[in-house]
C-alpha cells in the first residue's frame, strides 16, 4: 500500500471538512473516513488472472504447481495456526490488485496473544517481524475477512448465496467462502471458469483447479447448520 501517499492526501485535508456535490453540501467528514476513501478507491484496478496465476504458482498442489511451491517464502504458513486458506487467498487478491490498509499496529490473535487485534477497519500482512509473524485477523481469518470484504468498496459484489448462483455468476480471480450457518469457514480463489463447472485454488488442502461441486460436497457434510456460499466479485479488467 501506498502508506506514506496515503498520509500525504490525508494531511493535506481539513479534519470535519464538508464534501460537496453538485455544491451542496452532503456530509462532513473525519481524517479517518478520508483514510478510508482512499486506501479502497484511489488507484485499485484488480485484475482476476493476475490473482489466478499467483494462485496456480503457490498452489502447493504436487505436478500441477507451476513452480512457487506451499505460499511464497515472503509470507508465513498458518497451517496450526488457524488454517492458511484465508492467508492464501489474501495473497492471491493482493497479486490481483487489493490494496492493503495499514496502520501499523495489527496484529493476528492466534499468532501474538499479548497484542490486540486492530477492528476491522484494517486488512495487511506485514511478514515477518524478529521471530513473529504480524497479521491483522481480517488478512488471516474467515470469517473476519468476509465482514471486511463485504464493507470493502474495493469488492463491486458481495452475496451469500446458492451453489448454482456461484456457478453461474463467478469470474476468474473472485473469492467462494463456504459458510456455516453464520459463519465463513473456508475460502477459496477461482482459478477457472467453464460452462458446467466452477474451479478452485486453495490451501489448507492444496488445490489447483477444484471443481465447486466436489468441494460443496464436502462441506455439506462438515456443517452443522445451514451450509451456504459466499460470492465475493472484484472489478476486473480483461
């Protein structure tokens, strides 16, 4: 992320100042509403197969990885940690465009219990630090990266929804989270699109080009509620 940028603009507006439209006069707005604006919208142009190719490299997927192996080195494994799917595909959308938002003091809960853990007004990975590695819980953690994303103006669509409207309406480079009941459980990148099936990438279980309906399969018989899906679409450029 543009960090020192970021805080350029930022400096340069008046804390309270009023936005206007068409002159009127719509709302005030705080530093940090600002920081917000911009860290999602300015420059953000996400490219699905750019998110696709990072995936199918660090895949991990044995004979069919290109050839960056388990996660890049620059990134931590969080396998015992919580799980590395969410970590995976935060990676993957970073490759295509995600822009991440950093205050500098996040941490991830399961990794440095003595630091808190920023709200969700905070997405970055900031590798490793001494002996720790530094993640809010937003870049690492289903179901906190669902309420980021679904907040996130850098998504153009978020819907939980049905198997069939994910098979119809996913894109290269968008992101399927498999939801029990209320909560997002696992997260997945879609690495292919054909007219019957819909394909995946993945960690903990290393995939490439799982097809949606083997891995649906699975989780039905995981949950213990209600199993849905969640849609996450990005602007994309072709």
């Amino acid at each position: 992320m543009r960090k020192k940028y970021l805080k350029g603009i930022v400096a340069g507006m008046m804390v309270g100042a009023v936005v206007l439209t068409n002159g009127q006069i719509v709302s005030a707005k705080t530093e940090k509403d600002w920081q917000w604006d911009f860290a999602h919208n300015y420059g953000v142009i996400y490219e699905g197969y750019n998110a696709r190719d990072y995936a199918l490299k660090y895949c991990g997927e044995v004979g069919t990885c290109k050839t960056g192996g388990y996660n890049n080195a620059k990134y931590h494994n969080f396998v015992g940690h919580g799980g590395d799917c969410t970590n995976f595909v935060s990676q993957c959308i970073k490759r295509g465009g995600m822009v991440e938002v950093d205050d500098g003091r996040g941490y991830n809960n399961s990794d440095d219990d003595d630091k808190p853990s920023p709200g969700l007004d905070y997405y970055w990975c900031a590798g490793k630090q001494g002996r720790k590695w530094k993640a809010t819980d937003t870049w690492t953690n289903c179901d906190e990266f669902e309420e980021y994303m679904r907040k996130s103006r850098s998504v153009t669509s978020y819907r939980r929804t049905s198997e069939e409207f994910v098979r119809k309406n996913a894109a290269v480079g968008d992101v399927v989270l498999f939801v029990d009941g209320n909560d997002a459980v696992h997260a997945m990148i879609v690495t292919m699109v054909t007219k019957k099936e819909i394909y995946l990438a993945g960690h903990s279980n290393n995939r490439d080009k799982h097809p949606l309906a083997e891995a649906c399969d699975s989780y039905k018989n995981k949950c213990d509620y209600r199993f849905t899906l969640t849609l996450l679409k990005f602007t994309s450029v072709k």
